[in-house]
C-alpha cells in the first residue's frame, strides 16, 4: 500500500490569529516604547496613534485581509501601519521631533494633531467595517477558470493606441519626457508644469502604453490556456515589467501604482507564477524609486549624515504624519482666507483634468498653496496637505474626517464595480483607482481627484467609444452599434 502525501491547507483564521499576534506584539512594544522614550512638548500623547491602529487592526483589519482579496484595503493597511506604527517609532527612536519649515508648529498644535489623527482613523475604521459587511453579503466570487469575457472589438483601442503613440511623438516635449526603467534627469513635476497639449499628449501615450499591456496579458492568457507553452508566460512577464518600466516624470507613486496593479492583474491570469514574479517586480520598483530620488536632487534634512533622519522625514512627508497635521492646523489660523468655498471650490474643480483647463486662471488659490506658505513662508509647493488638515480647514474639528470617509465611501463603490466586471481592462482601471484611494491618508482630495480624471475618466470615455464601433474584418468596414 503506498501513502498518499497531501499537502496541508491551513485554515484561514491560523493565518489571522498569527498576524494578530505579531501585530500585537510589534503594536504593544511601540506603544510602550514611545510613551516612555518621549522627550518633546506636544508629542506626549504620541503613543495613541500605535495603541489606536493596533486595537483597530485586531478588531476589524486582520480579518478582512484573509476574507478576500481587496487592494484598497490592502493598500490603506500597509500605510496606516507606516504612518500609526513605524513613523511614531522612528521619531522617538531618532529624537526627531522637527520637519522641514522654519518656524515648527506650536506644541498644542502637535497635541490637537495627534488627537485628529486618532479620531480620523477610528472614523474611518467604522466606516469600513459597515461598508465591508453590507458587501460581502452580495459578493459572489470571480470564476478563476474563466475570470474575463472575451472584449467583442479592440478596434477603438488600437486605434487610440496609434493616436496615443502619434502624440507623443508629434507633441513636442512628449517624447524626451518618457522615461524607460531609468528616469531621465530634470524631468521633476514635469506633467504638471507642461502646457495642456503637453499633458494631454502625455496622458494619452500613458493610457495606450497599458491599454498594450492589458491587450498583450490577455492575449497570452488565452494562449496559455490553449497551449500550455511557456512562451507565452514569458511574453506576460516582459509586458508586465515594459508597463511598469515605461513612465514619464519622476512621481514615485505613480511607478508604485502601476506596479501593484499589473501584479494583481497578472496573479489573476496566471496565478501559478505569481510569486516568480513578485520578488523580481519588487527588487526593479525599490531600483528605480533609489534612482528617480537621486534624479530628484531631494535635500536631506539631514544633510547626509543621518539616513534615519531623512527616512523618518519622508515618512513624515509622504504619510501625512503628526507634524504635517499640526502645520494644516496653524494654515487655518494663519491665513483665515484659506478656508473660503472658493478655496473648496479650487480644490475640487482645479485637479480635475479637462475641467482645469476653464478654471485654473480663476482669481482663486487652492488649499494647498496656502498649507505650503505657513510651511515654508514662501512660494515652495513640496509638501502634501493631509487630508484631515484639509477636512478641518474647511469643516472644522468635528467633520475634519469627512473627506477621509467620503473616499472611502467611494472607493467601495468602485470595489463593487471591480467585483462585478467581467472586463480586463475596467478591472486594471478600476484597481488602479482604488490603489490610490487605499493611500489616502497620505493624501488630500487634489491628489484623488486629479487621478480619477486621469486614470478612471478618459479611459472609461475610451472603453465606451470601442464597445460602440465593432469592426468586421470579413467586410472590411466599421459600423456603430
């Protein structure tokens, strides 16, 4: 008699008891660590912001990690625990307690920030779990043998692609701003400094080059399928990294998100080689951030000497950390004019693309702007508004989470979509939208809406012209449907 080995499969909740356990280990010693390492005025409630993610994450988040696969969570996970966990850590750790303006904010203001912070993240944390639990109620699983129909025509989307392509080369400054893995020089902020031919032109290719992408995945997936061959794993994999490698300007975020969602794309196609690919995919992001930060020329706070020291300073940056917060609380009080509805106004209307083009001459200046001159006293524009400074600016302190919780309202509504098509490409557009939504804590409204005009609104004008034109090659003509 010969024994049959099978493999072992782990139930889930070992998976979420084990996470909750290191979780709670790395959350409690952070806590303690914090409360009895603090040495600066303002900062002495600091050990809230550990203790309030790692009680929100043994409750609800561990869990929803291993229901189901959802990127905006995933994604809004990874950075709280950067901003709630490791940036408290690092600035008691370091004894940096600073940041890059002038004049710091008043302890209070610290005080208030930290306070905000914790409230904004519990907030949102009931939001999600009542959205959460209504949808997965109607959710019904993807087919993995099947998990896309066949596009009936891809006649408008080649034909956007050679328009794409034809921009980019005819417009000019178009194509000397594409970066090809290696980011060119003096290429910082170049989509948003350009003429609108520029940026349109730029959009465009951006929108053909994965539009390629999800075309080429889908074609070798039916291949693959047929086949059994290799081969076309191997051209999935090259397309994979060409759609990441190709990119223009030196946006860091923007490399991460296509990144993530050509993975997510990948593993549902070809979920065998998934983990072949990841480490590689990783190790070519971590490269190219490494560079693009040297294309950059980004001052070290610490001139150099501490790499600790500027990794907690772009942690605070990038994050929307504490003393970020602080600096949107002081905007409100310095430049009461900052928080008029025409700055809403502004806010809203200015990043959204083809709308910008009839408002961006209006007499108005945005809240941000006004965030980056309590900054700096000046006219630098680096730093990101949070977007609970931003909700307060605008609302005060009691509504201050209101746009956190509105993005997360919406970006369920799109996870709903993206459970339901049975289209590639409005499932890679979709994702990608709700990638960056899952950031949103290091954001403010500008940055989502600015990348739903960009990545959501022309595609989906794009996706509805193709399913209108169905080309018949049999008698060589177009017709609308």
């Amino acid at each position: 008699m010969y024994e049959i080995n099978m493999p072992i499969k782990i139930p889930k909740q070992m998976y979420v008891i084990f996470v909750n356990f290191i979780m709670l280990c790395l959350g409690g010693f952070v806590t303690i660590y914090v409360a009895e390492n603090i040495n600066a005025p303002g900062y002495e409630r600091l050990y809230l912001l550990p203790l309030t993610y790692t009680f929100c994450f043994l409750i609800l988040f561990s869990r929803m990690l291993f229901q189901r696969f959802k990127v905006f969570i995933v994604v809004f996970t990874v950075i709280g625990f950067a901003r709630f966990v490791m940036l408290p850590y690092f600035i008691v750790f370091n004894d940096y307690y600073g940041g890059r303006s002038p004049e710091p904010p008043l302890a209070s203001s610290m005080e208030t920030a930290i306070y905000l912070m914790v409230y904004e993240l519990v907030m949102v944390t009931i939001v999600i779990g009542i959205l959460d639990y209504f949808q997965n109620k109607k959710y019904k699983a993807r087919d993995t043998q099947q998990p896309f129909d066949e596009t009936k025509s891809y006649f408008g989307y080649k034909v956007f692609i050679i328009i794409g392509f034809a921009a980019a080369i005819v417009i000019p400054g178009v194509i000397s701003s594409i970066s090809f893995f290696i980011p060119k020089p003096d290429l910082v902020d170049v989509m948003e400094d350009s003429n609108v031919l520029h940026m349109l032109g730029g959009y465009m290719f951006i929108l053909a080059k994965q539009l390629i992408f999800i075309m080429v995945t889908w074609w070798t997936y039916k291949k693959y399928v047929a086949t059994n061959q290799m081969l076309y794993v191997w051209i999935a994999i090259i397309a994979l990294f060409t759609n990441i490698g190709i990119f223009i300007g030196t946006n860091r975020s923007d490399i991460v998100l296509v990144a993530i969602v050509s993975l997510v794309t990948f593993k549902l196609l070809f979920p065998k080689y998934f983990k072949m690919v990841v480490f590689f995919v990783g190790a070519m992001i971590v490269g190219i951030i490494i560079v693009m930060s040297t294309v950059r020329n980004i001052a070290s706070i610490s001139g150099g000497t501490s790499g600790v020291t500027d990794f907690t300073d772009n942690m605070q940056v990038y994050f929307g950390g504490p003393y970020n917060v602080a600096m949107a609380l002081e905007t409100k009080l310095v430049f009461p004019e900052a928080r008029h509805m025409s700055v809403l106004f502004f806010d809203i209307f200015r990043p959204m693309i083809g709308v910008n083009i009839f408002v961006k001459n209006l007499p108005f200046d945005y809240s941000n702007l006004f965030f980056n001159q309590r900054y700096f006293y000046s006219d630098h524009t680096t730093q990101i508004l949070p977007m609970i400074g931003q909700g307060n600016l605008f609302f005060g302190y009691l509504l201050s989470p209101i746009f956190s919780v509105l993005v997360v309202c919406l970006a369920y509504f799109i996870q709903s979509k993206i459970d339901r098509t049975r289209s590639i490409e409005m499932f890679y557009f979709l994702t990608l939208v709700c990638t960056r939504m899952g950031m949103l804590m290091g954001q403010n409204t500008m940055n989502i809406i600015n990348d739903l005009s960009y990545n959501l609104a022309l595609f989906l004008i794009i996706y509805y012209v193709n399913k209108k034109i169905v080309f018949k090659k049999r008698l060589g003509d177009v017709r609308y449907e």
